[in-house]
C-alpha cells in the first residue's frame, strides 16, 4: 500500500477562471503558463505544467498538495464537483503556483530533490460555491478546495 511522503497546504490565486501548476525550473518550458490554456477543461496538461479551469472568476483556491510513492487510495468521485488525471514532467522535482493576474506565488511545492515524472490527481469541491460568490461579492477565499495528488511513475 502507498503511503504519504508529505501534505503542503497552499493558496492559489484564481484570475480569469485558471491557475497553473508549474515546473519551478521554467526556463525551457515549450509552452509557459499561461500560454494556450484551454479553459474548456478541468485539468489540462502540458510539458511541466498543470493547468486548472475554476469554478469562479477571481478568488483564491485553498489547494492542500500531497506527494505519494506510490498510487494513493482512490478518491469517491461522488464526494468530489470535479476530478481528473494527467501525467505530469518535473526537471526540478518543485512546483510553483500560477495565477493569471498575479503570475508566480512564492510558495514551492516539493515533489522530490530531483526531476521525474509523475502522475497527478486534481480533485475540486466548491464550484459552484466559487461560480456565485464570483456573481456576487466579487472575490472570497477557501470557499473552492482542491486536492492534489502526486505520485511517481515507475518504469
């Protein structure tokens, strides 16, 4: 059975319906965040970015990011509004949050001390919640909570 490496809780700052997750050594990155988002998906993939279509306009995303080596459990999609997989390239083994109008946050999510590749899972409750506080009130923070599961490939 899988077990949890470690759980980082971040804020991703939502603009536009999107935030990204992307390799931390962006440099070479063929297509860079937020170029070519496709905001008709969920979870959308590209080499070393993750792209993440929200349910509201602007707001912040509570994310709690968990790295595992190996599968984790499976998550009920029932309990989940939204919930998708992808395969995710990493040179530098960190990934830095992404927003549309804020661009890169501060904080780094640690997947290992080198690259590798792994598959991802992005789970979201609270579209619904962030679509008519969008409407509303304009901005909000937590009331969309994601989680997102990291584990590495095997050959």
């Amino acid at each position: 059975m899988a077990e949890l490496v470690r759980r980082q809780h971040v804020d991703a700052f939502v603009g536009y319906h999107a935030f990204g997750l992307q390799d931390s050594d962006d440099a070479d990155l063929p297509v860079p965040f937020p170029d070519d988002f496709d905001f008709g998906v969920f979870l959308g993939a590209h080499p070393g970015r993750l792209d993440i279509t929200s349910g509201g306009h602007t707001h912040t995303a509570a994310v709690s990011v968990e790295v595992w080596d190996g599968p984790p459990p499976e998550q009920d999609p029932a309990g989940w509004d939204e919930q998708a997989e992808a395969v995710f390239e990493s040179i530098s083994g960190e990934v830095a949050v992404w927003s549309m109008h804020t661009g890169r946050s501060d904080d780094l999510v640690t997947l290992a001390d080198s690259g590798g590749s792994w598959r991802v899972r992005v789970s979201c409750v609270g579209r619904a919640a962030a679509a008519a506080l969008s409407e509303g009130e304009g901005t909000g923070a937590g009331v969309e909570r994601y989680l997102v599961q990291f584990w590495p490939v095997r050959p």
